[in-house]
C-alpha cells in the first residue's frame, strides 16, 4: 500500500525501516516510582540493610533472596550509582508514610496572599476609614496588601498628596502592619506595600480561638437560660394553689333579673 511508510522504504535496507519503526508512536509514560523486587534487572547491587546498615556489593540474586526471607522489598533507591544502591524496607508503609507527610506538609503550608486596596488623592473622610477597616482586617488575618492611590488628570501634578495619604494610612494602622515597600509612583499610580505583623498561621489560631470563645459564651448563655427557666418552673410548681373567694353574687340564680 503506497501510504504505508514500510512501503516506501522497501528494499532500502534494515537501516531505513529500524528508522521508520523509530518514528512510530511507542505509548505509555514515563514512570518516576523506583523500581522494586524483580524489577531491578542488573547483575550486581550495593545493598543497605533495612536499619540503614551497609551489607555491601552482593549479587542480585543473593539480594532478592535476603528479600524473601526477610519478608520486605527490595527497593532501588540510588538507580544511577555504580553499582545501584538497593534497601531491604516495606515499601507500601513507606509510600503510605511519604504520603502522609506530603499531606501534613500541605496543610500547614501558608499561601502568600496579596490584597489591593485602591485609593484617590481626595478620598473623602467616610470612604477613607470604610478603606482602613479592609485594609485592617486584612492585615489582621496574615494578608500583605498593595496601596494604589490612583491619579486623574491634574491630580498627577500633585504626587505630594498621594505620598500624604499613603504615610497616614500607614501610621493609622501600624498596630497591625507595617511597611513594606515605600512608596513609590507607577505611571499614574503610587504605590505601597503594607506587611502583617502576625504571620499567617498565628492569625488563623487567633481566630480560631476566638471562635471557639464566641462560641463558649453562646452555650453558657443557653445554659444559663435553661437553668433560669428551670428555676421559675420549680417555683411556680412549689407555690400553694389559691383557692377564689366566692362572693354574693357567685349563689345567685343566673335566671332572676335584678334590674
């Protein structure tokens, strides 16, 4: 078939058609777990003993045996030295156990998160402390946040009142953050950057512990207040029953008309 490329190179030799079976598509991945067990096809190995202790060079074989009696595998762990360095180990509670930390490594690690706050040169008193209140909370929860005090028109020939604002809104909240890059202007922007004083995981234990404090105080109210309606039940129960007075008019015969 003249679209077969074996075709095309018919008669060319064994060069040619190791070249066009080189060029076919060969599939699958490349595997990044060590080889194990059976898998560790070379004729000698430097192999380390389960508790860390140096057995030496041995024959694979001989490797393979220690293996089996042992109970364990026999697992590559330096494939590019000459000879490989193998280690008798249990390699499924070793990869549970490399997983194991991956995933506490992950959960404690802190993602570095940069907040914007965007400003103008003549922002009014309300939205100035309605921007502050942000820019404190987020510094308050372990967040860098970028100052942009933008600029329009004649405003860029006034960089003086920009530098102003940034200086005052580092001072104002200073007690949650600091400054970390100084101001500096950016084609029609100035820029600043504010740093927490708290890192991330801190912030996140703060708040932790003060929810679980909100959290506390709302059941001792509840306590309390099943406690107190208790208490009311229980006295209104011990109180004697009264018995009503009857008065003159209680032995009257409902029919006779008094009028």
């Amino acid at each position: 078939m003249r679209g077969d490329p074996h075709y095309l190179v018919a008669g060319c030799g064994f060069g040619a058609a190791w070249l066009v079976n080189s060029l076919q598509p060969t599939g699958g991945h490349i595997s990044t777990e060590p080889r194990i067990n059976d898998r560790i096809r070379v004729p000698e190995v430097r192999l380390v003993g389960p508790a860390g202790e140096q057995v030496g060079i041995v024959r694979i074989e001989d490797a393979l045996r220690l293996a089996r009696e042992a109970e364990l595998d026999l697992v590559e762990v330096a494939p590019m030295a000459r000879p490989p360095v193998v280690k008798l180990m249990d390699y499924g509670k070793f990869k549970y156990e490399n997983a194991q930390k991956a995933r506490e490594s992950r959960r404690h690690q802190t993602n570095t998160v940069i907040k914007e706050m965007k400003l103008r040169p003549k922002i009014d008193s309300h939205d100035y402390e309605t921007k502050k209140g942000h820019v404190v909370r987020f510094l308050k929860a372990g967040d860098k946040v970028k100052i942009t005090i933008m600029f329009r028109g004649r405003e860029q020939s006034r960089p003086e009142l920009g530098y102003n604002l940034l200086k005052k809104l580092a001072s104002d909240v200073d007690e949650y953050g600091y400054v970390e890059s100084s101001p500096k202007q950016d084609g029609r922007n100035m820029l600043m950057v504010l740093g927490p004083l708290k890192k991330k995981t801190e912030a996140r234990a703060e708040a932790k512990a003060e929810r679980d404090r909100r959290a506390a105080e709302r059941l001792a109210d509840a306590e309390a207040e099943r406690t107190e309606q208790a208490d009311r039940r229980a006295q209104a129960a011990a109180q004697p029953a009264t018995k009503k007075r009857r008065g003159p008019a209680d032995n009257l015969d409902p029919d006779i008309d008094l009028s």
